[in-house]
C-alpha cells in the first residue's frame, strides 16, 4: 500500500462523503485480534525498561496511523497528530535512523515497526536469558519513555481541547 499525503486526503474527505467512504471501507476491512486494543501495560512488569520504551515507540506510531484514519473517515481537515514529538521518539528510538527521518512524512513512519519490532524482540530475549539493564540502556529507556509520554500528552491535550 502507497503512502496517502494527509493533508491532501484530509481536505478532500472534508468536503467529499464518497471519498471518505474509503477510509471508512478501509478501517472495516483491518483485521484486528480482540486483545489489540487490551492495555499493554499489565504486561510492563516482565519486560526490561528498555524493551517497554520500544514498544512505546511502536505503538506511537500505531496510534499516529489510526487517529489520522479516524479523521479521514470522519471528514475532519486537522490534524491531531503532533509531527515533530513524533519524529523526536522515533530519532531516539531509532538513533541510526538520524536526520534520514525528515525526509519521511509521518504517514510513512510504518516503514519503521519492523526495525523496532526486532528491538522489541531483542530486549525480550535478553530478559530472558536474565541479562541485566546497564545504565545506557536505563538511560536510552528513560530518554525514550520521556518523548513517548510527551506525545502522548499532547494528543490528549489536543483531543480535549477539540472535545470543548
């Protein structure tokens, strides 16, 4: 699947109910286990910081994606994605990815899930094999965690102010 420009669809779908009918055909059609929406948090106990800041990092993504579809299918022209606190966790979770990543529009970030999918797995292994945090990894976790939870509270921020 190509990369849909977001603002360019945003607009269209704003003024076009057929061409949102797409968004909406396409959110029908993903096939989504009933646990995706589960709180992951549960499962935060057993997995090593470091692992936990990569699955924040995947999930921001994740989330990015589907409230951009959720605006899509509703006809709304805003964006309620926060672009550059994005892009900022994904630098951090991604250090090799660097300066590479401005040349990506947000919606191209999936490209991203499986290299931190494999971090993700990485770390579990490490856990497993009863390998201990150094302090980097502590530190990368805390750096990670720090822009996750930054993101987060600015779509929310953003998503209360539209409510009122």
């Amino acid at each position: 699947m190509s990369v849909i420009k977001f603002e360019e669809a945003a607009k269209e779908a704003a003024r076009n109910e057929e061409f949102r009918e797409i968004f909406r055909t396409m959110e029908q059609n993903l096939k989504l286990p009933e646990t995706a929406f589960q709180d992951a948090s549960m499962s935060r106990i057993y997995i090593s910081k470091l692992a936990w800041a990569y699955y924040s990092a995947y999930s921001a993504i994740i989330m990015n994606a589907v409230i951009r579809l959720q605006a899509l299918k509703n006809g709304i022209d805003k964006d309620f994605t926060d672009k550059e606190r994005l892009r900022g966790l994904i630098k951090e979770a991604l250090p090799s990815v660097g300066d590479k990543i401005d040349e990506f529009d947000t919606g191209a970030y999936y490209y991203f899930l499986e290299t931190i999918e494999d971090m993700i797995l990485r770390e579990c292994e490490k856990t497993l094999k009863g390998e201990e945090a150094d302090q980097e990894s502590m530190e990368k976790a805390a750096a990670i965690i720090k822009k996750a939870s930054e993101l987060k509270n600015s779509i929310t921020k953003e998503g209360a102010e539209m409510r009122s």
